[in-house]
C-alpha cells in the first residue's frame, strides 16, 4: 500500500470514527475535527515530499494551504504563524537533502503529482511493479518501453485528478478498481491474446478523479 493511500484511507477512517461517537455521545469531538482537521491536509503534502523525495511544488503548495486553513481554524495572529512557519520551511529543506542522499543511484518506482502533471516513461527490462498517484492533478505513466517477465503490478490513485497508465499491445490487462464517485476504465484495444501474454494487474482508486488503462494517449 502507498504511503498517500495508507494516509488518506487513515484520516477518512479516523473521521468517521470520531463522527459516530460525537453522534452517538460517547466522545464530544466536533470541535477538536473542526480545529484540527488542517493537520490532515499538511500531512497529505509532508507525504507527497516523502514520495516524490524532493520538495516539489505541488506538495509544497498542499503544506502551506494546510497551514494557512489550521491558522485560520485556530485563529491564529500573524505574529503567531511566522514561528511554525520558519520552523516548517526548515524543517522542509533538511528533509529534502536527507531524501536526495538517500535515493543517489536508486531506481524510482514511485510517481505522484499535486496541482500539476507529470509524465513518466518506464523502460525497464524486468518491469514488475510501480506506484503513480494524482492529486488535483494529472500522471501519466507510459509503460510502453518497458518489458513484463511474466506478471506485474500498478497501484494507481486518482483524487480528484486523473491517471493514465499506457500499456504496449500484447499485453492482458487485469483492472481492479474501487470508484468513489469517479472512475476506472480499461480501453486498451488488443482482442484475443495468447495464453502466454504477460498480465498486468491495475489496482485503482478513483476519489472524484479517474483512471484509465490505454495503448495511446488521446
């Protein structure tokens, strides 16, 4: 599981736990979600530096909306926000060479855009799984180049954006999705396909956004 679906499955979770016991009495928790509930958006962005490992500036952008709305919920001065603020930015940049150091001369699986788009080739010779990720974006990731042994695997989130995976002809496409108000949709165009085709399993989530397996782009 990526690290952005383990989080966003984690805070919807938390927040429809805490909505039933507020509704059923058992905990009075409306007030802490409404002052706190930022902190979810901050660690979205946090996350997608952690996954792309850089400070890119879709993620960038989603920290400091969190911070700007947890001010406001807080009510916050600005004389209080300059602190956290420096502190954040800090903090941001010592994480950043951390992440660079780490990943020298390491192969990249991992794709995710905030607020943009992005455009990923694979050309691997033993291609066998990767993670792209859209957040009020757009991700492509182009495996058109890239060679299966036998099976592999594509996790792909779209929320509230879109993600198209784009598989050579030949290869047998097995779409798994759970749509939530978006979409998932193979239009691939290969028609019968040898038994001995290699497989790819595409498990999607689609949040308002959609995910489309395809040959071509449109």
């Amino acid at each position: 599981m990526t690290p952005v679906r383990l989080w966003i499955g984690l805070v919807l979770l938390t927040f429809g736990v805490f909505g039933i016991l507020d509704a059923a009495g058992a905990l009075e928790s409306s007030e802490t979600i409404d002052q706190w509930w930022p902190v979810a958006i901050i660690g979205l962005g946090v996350i997608g530096m952690g996954v792309e490992r850089r400070i890119a500036i879709g993620p960038t952008i989603v920290v400091v909306i969190g911070v700007l709305v947890l001010a406001d919920a807080q009510d916050w001065t600005d004389e209080d926000l300059f602190g956290p603020v420096i502190l954040i930015a800090i903090g941001l940049i010592v994480l950043s060479g951390l992440w660079r150091r780490r990943v020298e001369g390491e192969h990249r699986d991992n794709s995710m855009v905030m607020f943009g788009a992005t455009k990923v080739k694979d050309r691997s010779e033993h291609f066998t799984r990767a993670n792209v990720s859209a957040i009020f974006g757009g991700a492509t990731l182009d495996l058109r180049e890239a060679h299966v042994d036998r099976e592999a695997n594509v996790e792909a989130l779209a929320m509230f954006g879109g993600v198209d995976v784009l598989v050579p002809k030949g290869w047998r496409v097995a779409l798994d999705g759970t749509p939530i108000f978006g979409g998932c949709e193979d239009k691939t165009e290969d028609g019968e396909l040898p038994a001995d085709a290699p497989v790819l399993n595409v498990h999607a989530t689609a949040i308002m956004g959609g995910v489309d397996v395809k040959n071509k782009t449109d």
